[in-house]
C-alpha cells in the first residue's frame, strides 16, 4: 500500500513547478541534468538530420528509433529550469520570461512529437517536414535563451 502512495509523491513533485528546484541538491545538479538531456536529444536529433540532409542513408527503422528517443527525453530538461537554477548556457531571460518560455518548450515538445509520428510513418518526405517544423522550435529557443 505504501509503494503506490510513494510513487504518487513522486510522480506529483515532477509535475509541480513550483517544486522542480528542490529536486536537485545543487543549482549544479539542475544544470548539468538539462545540459546533459538536451545534449543526448541533440545527438539524436542530428543523427535524423544526416538523413534529411542526404548525408546518410535512409534507414525507416533507424530514424524511427531516434526520433522516439528524442521524443521521449523532450519532456525531461523543463523539470530543471526551477527558481534558483540560473546558470549553464542558458540566459537570465528564462527566468524573466518563464512563461515565453515555457510555451516554447511546448511548441517545442509537440513539434518533436509530431516528429515522432512522421518517423513512424516511414515516410521521409513527410519526416523531412516535420524534421524542419521541431529544427524551427528547437532554433527559436536557443535564439532566445541560449548563450552563444
């Protein structure tokens, strides 16, 4: 009976904003948790992008594999932008502007989604299309918010 109880907590402080910060026993932790997700969202992002670009081949199998990565951790780095978590590459701005940015990493979230879905599919054209959409919501972030 406890475990269930137990689980509930947790799943309820991830979901908490206001929570997110006392998650992480140090600003670091919180900074090094997002940098490390995006950089493994980013490496598998990329990897969809040699295929859209034509510098690989089309492997259907292998780029529904890695959009379903990317799709999986898109949801993770937010929990790690709580107050008192400034720092990293990212900009003042987020914590200013948390509700901008919150809506980016939404937009975001569901273009990589509908990624996800396309790759699926089979279809490069279409991956293609939704690969540019979650590139545009990715780039308008790190535009924004993202030390140079």
């Amino acid at each position: 009976m406890k475990q269930p109880i137990l689980v509930a907590g947790v799943l309820l402080s991830l979901l908490v904003p206001g929570m997110a910060h006392a998650q992480f026993a140090k600003t670091e932790d919180a900074i090094k948790y997002r940098a490390a997700t995006f950089v493994v969202m980013g490496n598998h992002f990329s990897r969809i992008g040699a295929v859209v670009k034509g510098e690989k081949p089309f492997d259907k199998n292998e780029v529904a594999a890695n959009a379903a990565v990317v799709a999986s951790l898109a949801h993770l780095p937010w929990q790690a932008f709580g107050p008192g978590t400034e720092g990293g590459k990212s900009l003042p701005e987020i914590w200013k502007e948390m509700d901008k940015f919150k809506a980016g990493s939404e937009k975001m979230q569901k273009a990589v989604a509908e990624l996800n879905t396309a790759a699926k599919s089979g279809n490069l054209e279409t991956i293609k299309i939704a690969f540019g959409e979650a590139g545009k919501s990715c780039k308008a972030c790190h535009d924004n918010y993202r030390k140079k």
